[in-house]
C-alpha cells in the first residue's frame, strides 16, 4: 500500500481525472446554453423590431404599479420598443436595429441579474397577472398570446417574459416553482444546439402555463422528460377525440352530476385502447383541472378551467381527419375528469363516440373505447405508507339545474295585471296569445325553471361558462 508521501494511487488518478472531465463537459455545456440564450435573445430582438409597423404607437399604463417589479418592468419594455420609429428608410434600419438591440440585450439581462440578486422570482407570476389584468386576457387567453407570436403588445410582453424565464436556468435546471419558495427541476434537454432553443422555449410556454398555480406540493405535476415538441420531434402523437361533445358540455354534465371530488394527491391513471395516450396524473388545484400526461413521446401537461369552461393544451399541429378540433388533449382531459368525479353513467350523458387525430398515419386502429384504471397513490402519514382513494365522496349539493318551460294552458281567470304582461308580451314577441286562450284558463309564459331572477337564486352559484350557455338560450340562440 502507497504511504501518503510516496506516490498517488493509479485508481485515485483516473476518479481525479474523470470527475475533472465531467466537470469540464459541465462547464462547457452551461456555457454553450448561456451563448445560445443570448443568440435567441438577438434573434426575438431583431424578430419584434421587424413586425414594429405592425405594432400600436402606445401602450396602456400599469400604474398604479400593483405588482412592483414586473409593472415597472412591463413598463419600461414597453416603452423601449414603441420609442422604434415607424417605416424606417432604409440607411436608418442599420443604426437603429443596432442600438436597439444593445439596449434590448442590457435590459433583458440587467433584469435577470436583479430577480436573481434578490431572489424575486414570484415576479413571473406577478408579471402573468399583470399582463391578465392590463389587456384583459383571463386564462386562458393569454396563453394563446405566448404560444403565438404575434403583432400585439400582449405578444410581445410574454415572449420577453419567457426570454427571462429562460434565463433562470442553472446548472441545467428550469425555473418550475416560484410560490412558497423558488424550485428548479432537471429537464433532459437536446444535444442538437438549436433543437435545444427550441425545446427550451415550448416548455417554457407550458411552464409559464401552469406556474401561477404550482406549490412544492404540486412538483409532481412537472414531466422530466417533456414531449411531443413541435419541430423537435418528428412525429405527432394519435389522441383519442370526443367528436360530438366538446369540454364546456362535459365539464357542465359533470357539475350536475358530481359525486365526488378529487383527493388532494392526485388521482393516478392508468389508459388501455387510448393510442398514444399511457397515463397521467389529475389534480384540481385551484379550480384548474392540471394533468400530467404520459405519451409514446414524452410527457406534456393539460388544463382546464372549472370556471370559464376553457382547456388548453401543447400537443403538435395535427393533419388528420379531425384536425378542426382544438386542443384535442385537453378535450380528453375533460373526458377523464368527469369519470372521475361522476363516477357512473348518468341518463343525460351521451354515448361518446371516438376517432383518432393522427399524423402521418395510415394504420388501423381497434373499435374499443378508451379504459380509464385508476390506481391508488401512497402518502405516508404518521412515519406510514398508506394507500389513498383517487376521489373522495363530496359532501356538498350541488344547486339544481335551471332548464326552460315551454308556455302552457292553466285553468284560472286572467286578471287585469296579467293581461297587461300578455299584452306586452306580444308586443314584444309578435306572438297572438290572447285570442286563442278559452274561457276559465289562463297563460304561463315561457320561463327557467327554478327562478333565476329571485335574491339568491341557484344561477348565481354556476360556473361562468354555465351562465354564458344560459345566457345564450336566454336570447334565443345558442352557446
């Protein structure tokens, strides 16, 4: 055995030598990322300054500042991009492209450097709720803003968020958690140096997505490996799709027929005939249906709004034969959740009928609908591992559903005051009731049922999208 003095062990020598190399190929592959941030920081740059025409000459104000940092931020940015002159000759472009871009470049990575300083990394969710507020883009709107670039300010605003946002990496790890503290996840990124921008700045969309609603609680709701990603790889993924319901009309069904509700963990869950679709993870957090969902790609995330109705998800562009339905992934979400939460088939459901959005495929697929296996998620409680439900059995009613009554014949005698309301009725309608009610019978009008014009009645403690479908009928057309 060498003594300490003499000379070093060989074995030591290569762990010294390998830890070395590795630390090297580290440092080199940070280093590759910072250079490609700044080269797409650069490029988005020289991208918006191109589309300026197309922009407003002013923006709306964020004072009073109500989010600190990120309005101050929101603002100056702002103000940076529309002080471009319009329709620039072209001896101008040079100059101007020039010192916009260098003043561009010193903004984005002066305020990078300033939320890293002082650890404020809440200013992402502070700049979202910002951008909601100032441009009226509840979510999911804003979504399609930052999945989108276009010849908005709104655009504009969210893509330079998710520049910053990408610029929070470290080490090889993405910003995923700013609530309760600030958490960094390892993503597996790409070799390919510009497959890796591109894969950074779609999972950044999804990220920024569901950031406002992530606790160190939720981080299970984050994929390690995420995909499909557009113009990564190469191939879509085939998703089962409802075509004869669409996610307001099942999310409504499943309120009204709710009977349980959704553990806090999460309900696990296992897809048997769902194409490309394996499994993934459900959880309510928020009033926003969350999963994350297991594909033959990757692992994507999908949401809906309990209140709004809406859904969204980050799936390919698809060419099959259902390619008018959007958000196809979220669709199916909703699918999911209601067999959760309901539990069993209720007499207003409909049969579901299911296709297949593929691309690039040619294939026959089995005539079976999807199977939903829920798997039991083990918690420890109490220094034990024990099982839980994937739903628990609500407690609350839910109000009844308000549904309209055709007018009808009753027995009775019209008073003076409810021949005047016919009267106007018919005014209003052009409808002749008058004349054609016999003697000893009076007229209901047609109306909702149970009232929905009374202090405190039921349509009040409806979701949005609910009310606007009533809304609709109310007029005498459809949601």
């Amino acid at each position: 055995m060498n003594s300490i003095s003499g000379t070093l062990p060989t074995w030591f020598i290569q762990d010294l030598f390998r830890k070395f190399l590795k630390e090297r190929r580290r440092r080199q592959k940070m280093e590759a990322i910072q250079h490609e941030l700044d080269e797409l920081i650069e490029k988005f740059g020289g991208y918006f300054l191109r589309k300026r025409d197309e922009f407003p000459d002013r923006a709306p104000s964020f004072r009073p500042f109500c989010f600190g940092l990120a309005d101050e931020w929101l603002e100056s940015l702002s103000k940076l991009f529309l002080a471009i002159p319009k329709r620039l000759a072209a001896p101008q472009i040079f100059e101007v492209e020039r010192k916009y871009q260098s003043q561009h470049r010193s903004f984005i990575f002066g305020a990078a450097e300033k939320i890293r300083q002082k650890k404020a990394y809440h200013f992402f969710i502070d700049a979202l709720k910002a951008i909601e507020r100032r441009f009226d883009l509840p979510f999911p709107l804003y979504v399609q803003e930052l999945k989108e670039a276009r010849p908005t300010l709104a655009s504009f605003l969210l893509t330079e968020l998710l520049l910053l946002w990408a610029l929070m990496e470290k080490e090889g790890k993405l910003l995923v958690c700013v609530r309760d503290g600030h958490q960094r996840k390892h993503i597996l990124l790409p070799e390919n140096p510009e497959d890796r921008m591109t894969f950074i700045l779609q999972v950044g969309q999804q990220i920024l997505t569901f950031l406002p609603f992530i606790t160190p609680q939720h981080l299970d709701l984050v994929p390690e490996r995420f995909g499909p990603i557009h113009n990564v790889d190469r191939e879509s993924i085939r998703v089962p799709v409802l075509l004869n319901q669409s996610i307001p009309e099942i999310l409504e069904d499943a309120y009204f027929h709710q009977r349980y509700v959704l553990h806090p963990v999460g309900a696990a869950v296992q897809l048997r005939d769902a194409y490309d679709i394996e499994g993934m993870l459900v959880k309510v957090v928020e009033g926003k249906v969350i999963a994350r969902i297991s594909t033959a790609r990757g692992e994507t995330i999908a949401m809906i709004d309990l209140e709004t109705g809406q859904g969204v998800d980050f799936i390919m562009a698809h060419e099959g034969p259902v390619a008018e339905v959007k958000n196809a992934l979220a669709l199916f979400v909703a699918t999911v959740y209601h067999d959760l939460v309901v539990g069993i088939e209720t007499p207003a459901r409909r049969k579901r009928k299911y296709t297949v959005d593929q691309q690039r495929m040619a294939m026959a697929f089995p005539e079976k609908e999807p199977t939903f296996i829920y798997i039991p998620r083990k918690i420890r409680v109490g220094g034990e591992i024990r099982e839980v439900s994937p739903r628990i059995p609500m407690t609350i009613r839910r109000p009844p559903r308000v549904h309209p009554v055709r007018g009808y014949l009753k027995k009775g005698w019209l008073s003076e005051h409810h021949r005047d309301e016919l009267e106007e009725f018919e005014r209003a309608t052009g409808l002749k009731i008058l004349e054609r009610i016999p003697s000893g019978k009076t007229f209901i009008r047609p109306h909702f049922s149970p009232r929905c014009d009374e202090e405190g009645g039921v349509i009040v403690q409806y979701p949005l999208f609910v009310k606007r479908r009533l809304e609709a009928e109310m007029l005498g057309g459809r949601a």
